[in-house]
C-alpha cells in the first residue's frame, strides 16, 4: 500500500441536502462532531493526503479539509465532482460521499490494497449488494468516459463507465449507509 499513501481523498460535498431540510454535513453527531467529519476522518486514517473537498459548501465544512477542488459541473450530481477532482489531479483519487458516518479506515485499505490486482481498471469501488459509486478509486483513464456521459447529459456513473472497466469489492452495507433525512441519523444511532 505504500505507493498509495499520496493519494489524494476526495470528499463530495456539494450536495443541496434537500430532504434534509437543512446542511445535512454539519449535522452534530454524539461525539461533539459533525457529519462531514466522518469521511474525512477515515480517509486521515487510511494515510490519505491530501484531503480535499470538491463541491460548494459552507465555509464551516471546507474548513475541515486540506484544501479544495472548484466544481466546474455543478448541479449535475457525483459524476461532476469526479471528473472534475480527475482533471484537476490528473492522477487517482480515493473518493467518498461527504455523508457516511460509517466508513472505516479499514475499508478504505481494502479497496486500496484490491485496487493493486487490478491496474487497468478505470474504478475500483466498494460492493455491498450494490455498487458503491461514491466509495472507491477512479483512475485518470475514467476521465474520458466521465466527459463523455456528462457531454451527453446523462448523470449517472452506472452508465458512464462499461462494466468490465469497473471492479467490484465487497463491503460491509453498514459502512455504506448514507445520511439524507434527520430520521436516518437516529437509525444510525447518531443522534446527540
């Protein structure tokens, strides 16, 4: 894994929080944190530098990061921020929603130390049941793709990346569990 300690994390935080009724990464959890710690915490203890957040977002939530990527392709949902943060590196990037209270270091490690077997793979994403689009490697080779779907308007990651270029692994669905109303952080356990 050493060889990936530099790689950039990529945190998505541009979302619009709308069924959350208000900034849903600034939700306080019991340990005196907030939401968007989570995933930027993980990506720390997995060895990941830099940390940086891609997408506007309140000034209080970029605070957390190493730095920022502008978001040339707002609006247009997960697909915008990694191709952006792709173009703006130009090398790959560890990427995770801003929404996942769950995610673990050791997760993170899994799917790098996965990633090794498979070179040539444009993603190397986490699997629990379903793919994880926002938890995982994308490599600068999906960068082509990413512009072609967005060129088309099509939004959606599933579509923009042929299956044989995307390699799936499993993990746990509890660290996958994402936040998008006040009541999914009380299923969570997360209510301070």
């Amino acid at each position: 894994m050493s060889r990936f300690r530099s790689m950039p994390g990529i945190v998505l935080v541009g979302g619009s929080s709308t069924r959350f009724g208000s900034d849903k990464l600034l939700a306080p959890l019991p340990d005196g944190s907030v939401l968007v710690d989570r995933p930027v915490l993980a990506l720390r203890r997995a060895m990941l530098t830099p940390v940086l957040a891609v997408g506007a977002c309140d000034p209080r939530v970029r605070e957390r990061f190493d730095g920022e990527i502008e978001d040339p392709y707002p609006g247009v949902g997960p697909i915008g921020g990694i191709l952006c943060a792709l173009e703006a590196l130009e090398a790959p990037i560890f990427v995770l929603a801003g929404d996942l209270p769950a995610i673990t270091p050791a997760t993170i490690r899994r799917i790098i130390d996965a990633s090794e077997k498979s070179p040539d793979a444009h993603a190397v994403l986490g699997d629990s049941g379903r793919t994880q689009w926002t938890l995982g490697i994308y490599r600068f080779g999906a960068t082509p793709f990413l512009r072609a779907a967005l060129d088309r308007d099509e939004h959606a990651l599933r579509r923009a990346l042929a299956p044989a270029t995307v390699v799936r692994i499993p993990v746990d669905a509890g660290v996958c569990r994402n936040i998008n109303r006040p009541q999914d952080l009380d299923k969570a356990g997360l209510l301070p």
